[in-house]
C-alpha cells in the first residue's frame, strides 16, 4: 500500500514549569491526505504521574486530564472525525486538517505542552499512532524482558537490605540436552535448597502472558530431577484490562496446579517467608 506522510506530537504533562520537568501523556496524530486526525491519551496508568508530581493534588492531575481528553475530542470532531472512521474534512483537506493540528500542538502556558512536531510514513495513520502511543507513553520498547530483569534487581535488593541474600547466587541446571538459569538458587554446603524465579507475566496480550507462564512451566517440568524440590517463583502481573488478569490467573493457577509456589513479587513478606 502507498505510505503517506504524517505528523505528530508527544503530549506532556507539565505542572511546573521552573523544573522543567514532564511526563509524556499521549500523542497526537494528523494524515492530512488520508483524512485522518486523531489522538491517544494516558486515562488508566495515572500512578506514575500522581507519585512524580507528588506536589500535585492526585483530583487535580484526573482534572486536567480528563477536561483535556473531552477538547481533544472537540478537535478531532472539528477535523471531521466520526465514531471509529472519519469522513471527508468540510474544508480543503491539507488547510484544515493543518490548522487544526498546529493550532493544537502549539506551545502556551499550562501544564498541558506538546513536544516539537515530528514525521513519519505510514499506510495506516491509526496504526502508527497506537505504535508511538505504546512506544513514548507506554514505554513498550523496554519490553517484558526488561521488566523481568527490573524484577530481579527488586529481590536481590531485598535480600541484601535483609540480610538473607549471602547464600543465594545464581545456578544453571540442564538434563543434558536442556538446561536454564535461575537468578536465585540457595546453596548450603554445596547443595542447593531453594530456587526462586521471579517471572514477570504483564505482557501487553494475553497470549504473550500465557506463553511466558507455559514457557517457565515447561522448563521447571522438565528440570524437575535437577532442580532442588522448593522452587517458588514470584509473579507480577498486568494491573488493567480484564483479558490480560484472567490471563496471568490462569498462568499462576498452571503453575500452583503443579505444585509450584507461587508468590506476589511486589509483596515484601510473602518473599521473605517464602525464603526463610
């Protein structure tokens, strides 16, 4: 398909000005030849903002935001925008759909701003805007596999405030035609006790969640003669969308159905005595 040119803008939320210090809140997107302005917002994952801007009344971050998603709708309608597709603008495509954009993403007081504007290509303007959405907002690119590492600082971090961290260190294991490494293993005399794996299982489809639970589960399976018999592994799991929870409840429900311990990798004392 013919790929078109697109602009867009990163929205921010800027409470104060003097430190300059922002967060990236959602973006902004037009196609002018394709008849397509349109934007995504952050309206769920809130924490982040609340916890950063902690200066700020948590009611006050939910107004501004909400009271920007409903003119940033009143601008796409403007644009000639309508339910999930959009129709012809009323005006010359390019002058509108421009006027409106600039007009938008131009930089005034308030803790609303917007990045400078940048280009791409794209043959699907809606999908180039949920890429950069889930890649400047949503921080996809860091990806599960950074999170599960995030996961395991946590826990070493934990251990060493808590003393019990002296006697586990990471230990591969292997059948002879498999094997895997596990980020904690305790090791008494030379023989290991305990292993604990934490998994991170908040990927952005269920699928992607069920796979990585089946993944550790077929390993822990099939090492199970080389693994000592206390394996816990710690679960973090997606905090929005209701497929991705009965998903990760499935996953840990696999895991606890072939009597592996599970643990919440955000609950301090369930660690520690899942350890001790």
């Amino acid at each position: 398909m013919k790929k078109h040119a697109v602009s867009y803008a990163i929205i921010r939320f800027q409470p104060h000005v003097e430190t300059e210090e922002f967060a990236n809140i959602g973006i902004v997107l037009v196609a002018p030849r394709m008849s397509f302005l349109d934007f995504q917002i952050e309206d769920r994952r809130l924490g982040r903002l609340t916890s950063f801007f902690d200066t700020v009344e948590a009611t006050t971050t939910r107004g501004v935001l909400k009271s920007y998603h409903v003119e940033l709708k009143r601008i796409r309608d403007l644009a000639g925008h309508i339910g999930n597709g959009q129709k012809r603008f009323e005006f010359e495509l390019s002058d509108n759909a421009e006027h409106l954009f600039h007009a938008l993403t131009k930089n005034r007081e308030g803790m609303i701003r917007f990045s400078e504007v940048r280009f791409a290509m794209t043959d699907n303007p809606k999908a180039k805007l949920d890429d950069l959405f889930n890649y400047y907002v949503r921080r996809n690119f860091a990806g599960a596999v950074y999170r599960e590492g995030l996961l395991e600082k946590q826990v070493r971090a934990l251990f060493k405030l808590r003393d019990i961290g002296r006697n586990f260190k990471p230990m591969a294991f292997s059948d002879g035609l498999y094997s895997a490494k596990f980020p904690f293993v305790e090791v008494v005399e030379n023989k290991p006790l305990k292993v604990l794996k934490p998994i991170y299982l908040g990927q952005d489809e269920p699928t992607r969640i069920l796979d990585h639970g089946n993944k550790w589960l077929f390993t822990i399976q099939r090492l199970k003669e080389k693994l000592p018999p206390d394996v816990v592994v710690a679960v973090e799991g997606p905090n929005d969308s209701a497929k991705r929870k009965q998903a990760f409840r499935e996953a840990v429900d696999l895991f606890r159905a072939n009597d592996i311990k599970v643990v919440d990798a955000q609950n301090e004392s369930e660690l520690i005595d899942a350890m001790e």
